[in-house]
C-alpha cells in the first residue's frame, strides 16, 4: 500500500531536516506510529526518545521545513515521480534492512526488483581498456542469469556498466547523486530514455538540492543497498567505489574485486581489498556464480582440473589439508603450523593459481 499524501508531506519534513539522518528519523517514526504523528506530539514526548534532544525538537517545528517540503511534493506530483517509503512492501527489499537506508526513495522508469538477481558494479572513472574489456565480458557471461546492473551513472566503470546491460537486454538502474531536475554528468543524458525504458533510475536527493560532489557518497550506500553483491572493477588506492565496498561490508553483502598488476595505478584499490579480505579475488563469472550459489539453467560442465601446476612445500601442504574438506584461515594455519599472516598470503597465491578458492566465513576449499 502506498504512502498517503499527508504522510508523505510529513515524511519529506523529517527528511529535509539537516543532522537528524534517516536512522534517527525511523527511530521517531517507529516510536509515534507515523511522520505526522511526530509533529503532533508535545515536546515532553519527543524528550523521552533517546537520541532526540531539545535543538531537534526545535528544528522539527521550524515552519521552512514543511515550506521546503510542499514544494517538493509539488515536484514530485508535477513530474510524476514515484516515491518508496520505508515502510512500504514496495520498497526495495534489501535497502529495507539498512539502518541508514532512505525514509524515502525517488525513481523514474520501469524499474521491477521482485524475484530478481541484484548486484553492484562500480569502479574508477578512468577506466582502462582492460577493466572495460573485463566488465563487458562480465555482464554478457551472467546475462544467461538475467540479473539487474546496478551502477551510479558516472564516466568509466559506471557507464560501462549500464552499457553492457543494454547492449545484453538487462535491467539496469542508475543511482544518482542529485535530483531528478538534472542529469550529471551531462554527456551522459543520451542514455537516459534507455534506462528508464528497461530500468530506471533511484535517488533520495531533492530537486531543491544544490549537487555536490560529496553527495557521491551518501549515494553510494544505496547503490551497496540495493544489492546482494558489490563488484569493484578497478580503483585507485583512494576512491569512492572503495567507501561503496567498505559499505556494502558493513550492511554483510559480498564484495568482489578484480585484481590486477601491483604495478597498475587503477588496480592499487582492488588489490588491496583482496590482501586485506574484504573482498573475494573476482576473475570471471563463475567466481561470482559460485560464491553467490547462483545455479545456471543448464547442465553443469565438468573442468578437467589444470595439470602439473607446481605448488612449492608449504602450498602442498596447505592442498593435501584441504583436501580432507573446507576449512577456515585459522584451523589451516595451526593444523599445517604455518603463521595465520603467513597461511592468508599462501591462500591467495593459490587462489590465483586456480587450485584453492575461497568462502564465505574466511573458509577455503581445494578445487
């Protein structure tokens, strides 16, 4: 059922108020039944809900906020843009289980997230051939899955994204850093009717909000949200995609990094979230299918195992263990008496080899 008009004005109030968040918003909400309530209820009531002190009570009853939401509203109506409140059972499902997810979500288009195979793709805005190759190929082997893309709309890894989806008939879904008034980066308004014809696009900004490049990464906890997988293409060492992948880690999806060359710049952050563990090593899809337990509609193919690849002592000492089954880093580490830092390294080594992979819960198995 959706929001009535009246909660929706009420619910934009909440929203439009700087510092009070989403968590703290749903907090109030969850704890007088409704947005309207809120602003109905005397302040003694608002003091006894934790968090909530006498400068917010304030701000909640400062009469430029409802100014600013009517005429929002009034866009909203205008432009027919379709609102998700959190509350709703229309509201994407995995962003719902966000502590910080948005009390409320705009999108424009034929978006359709039932029953459906969600993941992120994000990466550097300078991608490089290699990681455009990588993520073209990517998207057209998952297609026989037909899985939603979801990207933030912005140059290289984003863009290529959504491309990929197109040029694969899959839904894809832009998430943007601004409102629906614009469109950023401007080159990219080609693409738009594309989108929205077999996806669409997802925001929490107003139209009354100026852009801001730190917008990006208020964004980036949807684009995490909405998904049961990131994938990081490339990065630099420092890079939004990073802050999406360290997100998506904390709201306990699985994050994917394609790794690359120590001495390539684009794939220093990738790198390193592979070293560190917070992402698994992605080098095609079936690493992707495999973690995710996602079952093609076909007879498996058997692979013939690699031949006389070479593993040097300690590495076989590491297979034959794991032959006896799955393990964690810790049990593989005490029972063949190598040091836990030590054993990760090994593990990884393998791993590229292509004779370990890795599972959730830091288990590994022989392949």
């Amino acid at each position: 059922m959706a929001i009535n008009q009246t909660e929706l004005l009420f619910t934009l109030v909440l929203q439009s108020i700087p510092n009070l968040g989403d968590s703290t918003a749903k907090k109030l909400i969850r704890h007088l039944g409704s947005a309207e309530a809120v602003f109905k209820s005397k302040k003694e009531s608002l003091l006894k809900i934790e968090g909530i002190g006498a400068i917010r009570i304030k701000e909640l009853h400062d009469p430029k906020y409802l100014k600013n939401a009517e005429a929002e509203l009034k866009f909203i109506q205008k432009y027919n843009i379709n609102t998700f409140y959190y509350k709703d059972e229309e509201y994407p499902a995995k962003l719902k289980h966000c502590l910080d997810g948005p009390i409320l979500l705009f999108s424009k288009g034929n978006i359709n997230l039932r029953d459906r195979r969600i993941i992120s793709i994000v990466g550097t805005r300078k991608i490089t051939v290699h990681g455009q190759n990588f993520c073209e190929e990517l998207i057209a082997d998952l297609a026989v899955l037909d899985p939603i893309i979801i990207s933030g709309f912005a140059y290289g890894v984003d863009i290529t994204a959504h491309r990929a989806a197109f040029k694969n008939n899959l839904q894809t879904i832009g998430c943007l850093a601004h409102g629906f008034n614009q469109i950023y980066p401007k080159v990219h308004a080609k693409y738009v009717s594309q989108i929205e014809e077999n996806g669409g696009f997802f925001t929490d900004f107003w139209s009354s909000q100026n852009f801001d490049r730190n917008n990006f990464l208020k964004r980036n906890r949807i684009i995490a949200g909405l998904s049961e997988a990131t994938i990081v293409i490339e990065s630099a060492e420092k890079g939004g995609s990073l802050v999406t992948a360290d997100i998506a880690n904390s709201y306990n999806r699985e994050v994917f990094a394609v790794p690359g060359r120590a001495t390539d710049s684009q794939s220093k952050g990738c790198n390193n979230l592979i070293k560190s563990q917070n992402a698994h090593l992605l080098t095609s899809a079936a690493d992707l299918t495999y973690m995710l337990n996602w079952k093609l509609n076909e007879e498996k193919k058997t692979v013939q195992k690699q031949l006389f690849i070479e593993l040097d002592p300690q590495e076989q000492v590491i297979y034959d263990y794991l032959n006896l089954g799955k393990q964690q880093l810790d049990s593989i580490a005490l029972e063949c008496k190598i040091p836990t830092f030590k054993a990760a390294g090994i593990l990884l080594d393998m791993e590229l080899k292509g004779v370990v992979r890795p599972l959730p819960g830091k288990l590994f198995e022989a392949i």
